[in-house]
C-alpha cells in the first residue's frame, strides 16, 4: 500500500489498516484524525508524537494485540490479521532450537506473570536466543520501569509495521 492509498482509505478501511500497526485505539483515532499525511516521514513523526501521548491503559491495549515471542500456533491463528507483520518480525524464532523455544515459553509464562501484561519486544533482526536474554535480563526489573521498556519497543514495532505499510 503507498502512503496515497492510506490516505484515501474510507475512514472504516483506514481504523482496521492502522490498528494492524499498532492495538491502541487512541493510537489508531490520533492517526485516523490527522489525515492526509504529506509524506512519509510526517506520517512517521505523527505516529511518534501520537504515541507520546498515550497512557500505560494504551500500551496495555497495544500489547495485548500482540503474540507472544515464539508462540507460533498463537501467531496463525489468534493473530491472523497481523500475522504477516509478526511473522516476519518473529522469522528467527522458526529457526531456534527446541531447547531456546521451551525457555522462550517458560519465561513467557513468568513475566506475565510477574508484569501481568507479554513480554513485548521488537523482534525485527533480533534471533531467538538474543530475544530470550532479553527477555531473562529484563525480568529483573520493577513494573513501572518494564512498563516503559516495553512502550519504548511497542513503537518501534508500530513504526515498523508502519514503514513496511507504506513502503
């Protein structure tokens, strides 16, 4: 899709569009709102500042749209309409060996709940094994400030999905 086609989108069209780049319906409505985007940089810098102004309720919202790292049955079926975004996101995990997966799922398991929310990072170029030490270090941290890692990598994702839409 180019950016011209986003922009002329039926507003509808455009929600579901954008929502599969990021959950937050804040998020989404803030995108939807400052149509037509001039180029694509402004459309990126849009979708930072508007996620500068979302809340902890709205990174929970995003993340929730979101599978789990290395859960691939979850990614084809619960997630079907963002699969082919983390999907590609999560390319390595397809490669990682049996023992890196089962750890991926019990650490998982852990930090939800610890955090009560997935463990949320932007997979893109990352390999499984890089992707679970993330994940075991950032285990160590304080909810607050895990909270915030985890907004900071929603963006990236969401601006990744965004950039790859309208490429």
């Amino acid at each position: 899709m180019s950016l011209e086609a986003l922009n002329s989108l039926p507003e509808n069209e455009a929600r579901q569009t954008l929502h599969n780049c990021c959950g937050a319906q804040r998020w989404v409505s803030l995108m939807l709102a400052a149509r037509p985007f001039r180029d694509t940089a402004s459309c990126l810098q849009v979708a930072e500042q508007a996620w500068s102004t979302t809340t902890a309720s709205d990174w929970l919202e995003a993340f929730s749209h979101h599978p789990k790292i290395g859960d691939l049955d979850s990614l084809t079926k619960k997630f079907a309409s963002t699969s082919h975004l983390a999907g590609k996101e999560q390319a390595a995990v397809g490669n990682a060996s049996q023992s890196t997966l089962e750890a991926l799922a019990k650490g998982n398991d852990e930090y939800e709940k610890k955090f009560g929310f997935i463990f949320i990072v932007c997979a893109n170029g990352k390999s499984a094994d890089e992707m679970l030490d993330l994940l075991q270090q950032r285990l160590a941290n304080d909810r607050t400030t895990e909270l915030n890692i985890a907004a900071g990598e929603q963006l990236k994702i969401t601006l990744l999905r965004l950039q790859k839409l309208i490429a």
